[in-house]
C-alpha cells in the first residue's frame, strides 16, 4: 500500500457521519442529500455511500464501509429501509460503531416490518409533526429547508424562457412525478375550465413517467386534445435537478395539485425563486409552509373547484402575483432556509456521538 492509499484511508476513517443513498434513480429522498451533504459538510465530516458518486459530493464506496477503523463512533443517517436494515448488518455482524439514526416523511402507519426497523434506530427524526404522529417513539422534527443561493429569482425571468425555447404569456408550473397521486389530473381539469378564455397561459409538467403510470398521462394527453389546449400545455418529462431550478425561475405561479405527500418540497422550492403556490391544505406540510393570501393560496385538496377559483384569483390579479411571489421568497428565507435544517441535524449527530 503507498503513501496517497494511506493517507486516502486516513482520511476515509475521519468520517463522523455516514449518509447511505440505496437508489440509484433520482427521488426526493436522494435530492434531500444532494441538498444537505454540501451544507453540512463544512462544519461536520460527512460522506455519501451506495452504489454510485452523487454529483460532486463526498463519497466513500459501499465496500470500504465494513473496513472503517473501530477507534470511534459514526453516525450512519437513513432515510429507507434497506438503509436501516445495512445499518443493523454493520454494526451486528460487521461489528462496525456506528449509532443508527432514521428519518421519516411518511404520514400514515408504516408496515410492522418497517415499525420493528425504526424501534432498533438510536434516535429518530420526523421531517413534520404530521409524520412524528405515526413513529410509535419520541422523535425529534426536523422541516426540510432549501438552499437560497441556489433556488433564487431569475435576473431576467424572460431571457431565461427564450433560452429554454419556453411560450411567452404568463406560465404555471407542475413539477413531480406523473402519477394519480401527485394530482396532476386536476389542474388539466382546471385548465380546461380557464385557459379557453385566456389565450396568454400555458402549463409546463416535469417528471418522470413510469410504465405502470403511462396511461394515466395518456389520458391526461387525450383530455387536452379534447378541449383543444394541446398547443398550450407541455409534458417535459423528467429533467436534470439544474433545468429544473431554471425551470422554477421561469415561472409565475407553481400549482401543487397533489392528493397526498409526506412532506413536499416543490412548493418551497418555486417560493424559494419568488413564485407563488397553489396547493392542498393538509397535504404533507403545505398548511406549514404556505400563508394563505400572503405566499399564494391552500384550497381544499382533491376538489376541481376550488383550485379552479385559487388560479383565477391570481390569474386575473396581476399585481397581486408579483407581491405574493415577493412574499414568498422572503418567508423561505426566514423560516425554511437549508442552513437551519443542516445545523439541526448536526446538533442530532453532535448529541448522538457525544
């Protein structure tokens, strides 16, 4: 072994927090790492492992883990099952020091499988008070935060448009997988109620479409061409995080039709970069993140009808909307920044290697 290996494993054996991402395809668990490992890298020793690098981040390959020296305590973050189960092999067979810690975004009852993991964790986190309701155990509530410096207003929003080949007129957003689940059937219907008699609006989805949801954007496709708005609303498919942050910028308001979520991160994300919302009250933490009337508008989740009536709101208010967006950017500022939700975390970490 030379001198760089030593000092490569030197190195690797200083790291204090392990951040497991078991899945390869981009989600909203894997975005919520790529988002905190930077932050909280420059204060804590932290490193992402799994079967691939993520972006530029610190990353120490799966099969080293077990041959990490014993001299101290690690702290070993998941976010998944399967990353709550490799956890319990490393320190019960691999017999490797490291406190288990687990986070939870789900708001329902999780599976006994799931209940007997999370009850083997040391500590446990719930990413809103809604999720710390069905954990069984004290845990502590960490919120989501977004990164400002990143998710910021566009300095000339209508360049960026012409760069991205987008319409002209005023744009609403929907971005998230496409499934039955996100919602995204419901703002087609609300569409279909108000863009006939407003020819400047037009509607981009981004997210990935899986084979078992195909037909369900197949009949949103059929809905359009129906009543006529196929020219005016764009499926983009599934886009790398940066097109989507430029995307966001790009934006007037950003709709959150979705039914369920465990914690949604999108509307904080469009807000972020000065666009208002419009989403679901008591929908994952929405109610949490939105101010109804002052960062955009809740309405009751799942009805057609009142969506309907929270895009015309703002949709023939002009005024109103550049305020709302201007709103917005300042609350995430102020109570949803990504420095917040790092430093919490690392007062977790600090507490349980102590």
């Amino acid at each position: 072994m030379g001198l760089t290996d030593n000092l490569i494993n030197a190195e690797l054996n200083n790291i204090l927090i392990l951040s497991p991402n078991l899945k390869q395809r981009l989600s909203g668990v894997t975005t919520t790492v790529l988002r905190l490992t930077p932050v909280i890298a420059k204060k804590m020793q932290i490193s992402v492992t799994g079967p691939a690098p993520l972006e530029d981040l610190p990353y120490i390959p799966l099969w080293k883990i077990p041959f990490l020296s014993r001299t101290h305590f690690r702290v070993w973050h998941a976010r998944r099952n399967n990353e709550m189960i490799l956890g319990l092999i490393l320190r019960g067979i691999f017999r490797l020091k490291v406190k288990l810690l687990f986070t939870s975004a789900a708001q329902r009852d999780h599976k006994p499988f799931t209940k007997k993991l999370i009850a083997k964790m040391d500590e446990v986190i719930a990413t809103s008070p809604q999720a710390a309701t069905y954990l069984q155990r004290p845990a502590e509530v960490v919120m989501h935060g977004i990164n400002c410096q990143l998710f910021k207003p566009a300095a000339n929003p209508m360049e960026l448009r012409q760069s991205l080949n987008l319409p002209e007129g005023l744009l609403i957003g929907c971005f998230g997988r496409i499934r039955h689940q996100k919602g995204q059937d419901l703002l087609i219907e609300a569409a279909a109620r108000l863009l006939p008699t407003r020819p400047n609006i037009h509607i981009v989805f981004c997210g990935r479409t899986t084979p078992e949801n195909q037909t369900y954007q197949d009949d949103l496709i059929n809905k359009l061409k129906v009543v006529g708005l196929s020219d005016r609303v764009t499926f983009l498919g599934e886009l790398h995080w940066h097109q989507v942050v430029q995307l966001y910028q790009s934006l007037d308001i950003f709709v959150a039709p979705a039914r369920w979520e465990g914690f949604g991160l999108t509307p904080l994300e469009a807000m972020a970069c000065g666009v208002p919302v419009i989403a679901g009250k008591d929908v994952g933490t929405f109610s949490e993140q939105i101010i109804h009337g002052e960062t955009g508008m809740l309405c009751e989740k799942d009805n057609v009808q009142a969506m309907t009536f929270a895009l015309q709101t703002l949709l023939d208010d002009p005024k109103r909307l550049t305020q709302l967006g201007k709103n917005a950017r300042a609350h995430v500022k102020q109570h949803f920044s990504i420095e917040r939700e790092a430093q919490a975390l690392i007062n977790i970490y600090k507490r349980l290697l102590s």
